[in-house]
C-alpha cells in the first residue's frame, strides 16, 4: 500500500508541474466557463437563460476528457517511449500498482477539477438541477472511457505522436462533444455524430444531471456505458510497455 500511495503522489506532483497538462486540465475550462458565462456570444439551448446554467455541467464534462485522456495519455506516451514504463514494472511496484496509481491520480485530479470548477460556477450563480445524485456515476464513466481512449493512444503510438493526437482530439471534441457549442445548434448529421462520441455521451448525461429541462439522456447513458467497456478493453488488448 505504502508503494502504491507513494507512487500516486508521485504521478499527481508530476501532473501538476506539467505546465501543458495543467493549462489544459484546470486553466482552460476555467477560462471557458468564465469567460462565456459573463459574455453573451454562445448559443444557447431552448430555455436555457443563464448561460452558466448550461456551461457549469458541459465544462465538468471537459474536466473528464482534460484529466482522463489528455494528461493520462501524454504523460504515459513518453513515459513509454522513455522505457520509464519498462523499469518500473519490473521493480517491486510492479505494473498492476503502477496502473493503479496512475488511475489514482487521474482520480485525484479530477477531484480537484470538480472542486475548482463547481466552486467558479456557484460564484458566478450557477443553481444546480436535474438528478445531482447520478453526477459521480456518470463522471466515473466518463473518467473510464476516456482513460482507456487516453491508453490506447499511449501504449500504440510514440510520445510525441500521442502528444499531437491527444490534444488535436482535445480540441476536435471540445466543439463537437457538445460541452460548449449546444448540440441543438449543430447541423444534425453533426449533431448525431457528436452525440456518438464519448464526449458527446458524457456531456449530454452531465447535463440531464445537473440541469432542469435539459433532454432526457437514456440514449447517452447506453453510449456512454459502452465507450467506458470497450475502450478500456481496446487499451487492455493492444497496450505495450516498450
């Protein structure tokens, strides 16, 4: 256990001095959901007044996706390509503690993510809705789903191929995952392809969690609960140390 706890606090020390992996993990959902909510560009979904109402559960979504996939991804990718990954498997930490830390840490900052996040949207008058009981479950599917997308990438591609994919994916979902753009303003066969996404699945979830009158998220539920299987099985089945 000790080993364990020492090597989670390793990775999350790491995670937090990485300049790009906390710009992108705190600092830009941060930015995103201050600055929309006080400048009224964005559309907004039907009924929705207050657009911290809508962007509040969409960046908690974001939150996921920067901790789970980005950080984990980049972070391991070069650890691999490095053969840190090699040498720590073979000493007493062994490679199932090293997962588990890992998985730990992602954990860990997500929780400072919520913290931060949750606490900046009730300042700026953020009035939670829906079903909060079934946030946590969604955010640890979401947090399941994007972890082994962010595996796979890492244990298939070098560091630096993993790095640019990570954070072009990064960006791709954030404008289609409906996080920040409704999808009710998307054309509908991009609407439909965003919802198919597991960002588009987590966000729609999140919203039904945390927002009166958001859509019923029965469909996402079902995507979202596969992309959470079958992505950590894909990274399980082709992932390599070295």
């Amino acid at each position: 256990m000790r080993a364990l706890l020492t090597q989670t606090r390793t990775e999350l020390t790491l995670s937090l001095r990485n300049g790009e992996q906390l710009l992108v993990s705190i600092v830009i959902p941060l930015l995103l959901l201050v600055f929309f909510s006080l400048v009224d560009v964005l559309p907004m979904p039907e009924g929705v007044t207050d657009a911290v109402d809508f962007l509040a559960p969409g960046v908690l979504a974001l939150a996921v996706m920067s901790s789970a996939m980005v950080s984990l991804s980049i972070a391991t990718g070069f650890e691999r390509q490095y053969k840190v990954l090699k040498r720590l498997g073979t000493t007493p930490l062994g490679r199932t503690r090293l997962v588990a830390a890992k998985i730990a840490m992602v954990l860990v900052l997500l929780t400072i993510q919520v913290v931060v996040l949750v606490g900046a949207a009730l300042a700026l008058g953020w009035g939670p809705g829906g079903t909060p009981a079934l946030t946590p479950l969604a955010l640890l599917l979401g947090t399941a789903a994007f972890a082994g997308v962010g595996l796979l990438m890492a244990g298939t591609l070098r560091g630096t191929l993993t790095l640019a994919l990570a954070n072009g994916l990064y960006l791709v979902l954030l404008l289609l995952g409906g996080m920040i753009i409704p999808f009710s303003e998307m054309p509908a066969w991009l609407a439909t392809l965003g919802k198919a996404t597991p960002a588009g699945a987590l966000s729609t979830v999140v919203q039904s969690c945390l927002r009166d009158g958001a859509p019923a998220a029965g469909r996402a539920w079902m995507v979202l609960a596969v992309w959470a299987v079958a992505a950590p099985l894909a990274a399980a089945r082709w992932f390599r140390w070295e």
